[in-house]
C-alpha cells in the first residue's frame, strides 16, 4: 500500500492536491515609475510549493529595477517575498529580465502577485512576466 499524496506516473498534469499540481500566469503590462506594479497573480491552495517567475522590463531607459513575489497586490511593497534570483541587466539597451525561485509553506489558499519596481525618466515602460508554482509535498 502506498501513503502520501500521489502525484502522477505518466505524461499528464498532476491532479491538484497532488505533488506536481503545477499553476501559472502571465501577462505584459504598463509600468509606472517609482512605485509597484502587479503584473500578474496565482492563488495556491495550502502546501509546500517552489514559485517560480521571469520578469522582463522593457521599452525606456531605466534607473532602478526589481521584481519579487508578494502576497499584498497593489502599489505597496508589503508581503514581499526574495528568493533564489538570477539577473540579466542591461539598463543601456532598456531592457532587464530576472528569474527566480522562492519555496513557500503555506497553511490557507494564499494568493501570490507578480510585482515589477521600476525607475524611469520618461515614456512609456511595459513589466511582462510569467509566475508558476509546482506543488513540492
């Protein structure tokens, strides 16, 4: 007999509630400078899950820029969330993308928010990004 949460032993998705369940969403949106943007969001039912995103900021000159996971949507910085993160950063050709992973042991459906933090002088600034979760246990 076998006990735990059963994921999957074939090439199909995970049932959710299974190890494996995977979640995600993505979007391109409007900046704004010196504040946070919600880019996009995915709600996780209770677990032990690694969230995972890619973030790329793009289309003006920029001076400051960061993305993270928070668990506030909104302009606000609360419930931010780091992680593992790797950067590719060339501010001179406009453009900066991260990815980066960050476990998260939940007890209630929680809903986590893509969020980008930009500075820019002027135009029109785009965050597009993608966030996924895959259940761990």
């Amino acid at each position: 007999s076998t006990s735990g949460i059963i994921g999957t032993t074939t090439n199909n998705s995970a049932a959710a509630g299974s190890v494996g369940e995977l979640i995600s969403s993505a979007a391109d949106v409007t900046a704004i400078s010196n504040q946070y943007t919600d880019i996009t969001s995915i709600s996780l039912t209770a677990g032990d899950w690694n969230v995972f995103y890619n973030t790329e900021m793009y289309n003006v000159t920029y001076t400051n820029v960061d993305s993270r996971v928070a668990t506030t949507s909104g302009n606000s910085a609360g419930g931010l969330v780091g992680g593992s993160a790797v950067y590719a950063q060339d501010i001179t050709t406009n453009d900066y993308s991260q990815t980066c992973t960050v476990p998260v042991l939940i007890a209630t459906t929680t809903t986590y928010y893509l969020k980008s933090f930009t500075t820019f002088g002027g135009g029109t600034a785009h965050s597009s990004g993608t966030i996924w979760a895959r259940r761990v246990r």
